[in-house]
C-alpha cells in the first residue's frame, strides 16, 4: 500500500493506493474534500475509489454532521 499525505492539513492521508504486486496498483481511494473536526484533527469528508482496469468512479460523502467523541479510558 501506498499513502500520500496533506501537508497542509497536518499530514492528514488523501490518498492510499492499494497495490497488486510491487508497481501495479489495484485500486485508489483519494480524498476530495476535508473538514476540521476539532482543532488540527481532519477527517475525509468526500472521495472517489477507483480501479486502473475500470472506468466506474465510486464517490462518498459525509452527509451529516461530522463529530469527535471524546475516548473514555477504563481504569
């Protein structure tokens, strides 16, 4: 697997090609749109998923409000 980072966005991953084999990818999740969730935390609001031998583009969309749970530590 291959993973591209933003910069930009706290090195948040936009894109992650899964491979088949050491030079050949077998599909193509890339991120389109970003939303901040909490400070400096990014989450994947939109994307596409494609396949080299297919000419379909998959696309998701967050379609309600994004949010952070805070994690509760068991002690």
């Amino acid at each position: 697997m291959r993973v591209y980072f933003s910069v930009d966005h706290g090195y948040t991953p936009v894109k992650f090609e899964h491979m088949r084999g050491p030079n050949k990818v077998a599909a193509t999740v890339s991120v389109v749109s970003l939303e901040e969730v909490a400070e400096g935390v990014w989450f994947p609001a939109s994307g596409t998923i494609t396949k080299p031998d297919s000419d379909r583009v998959h696309a998701y969309q967050a379609i309600g409000p994004i949010r952070v749970c805070p994690r509760r530590i068991s002690t």
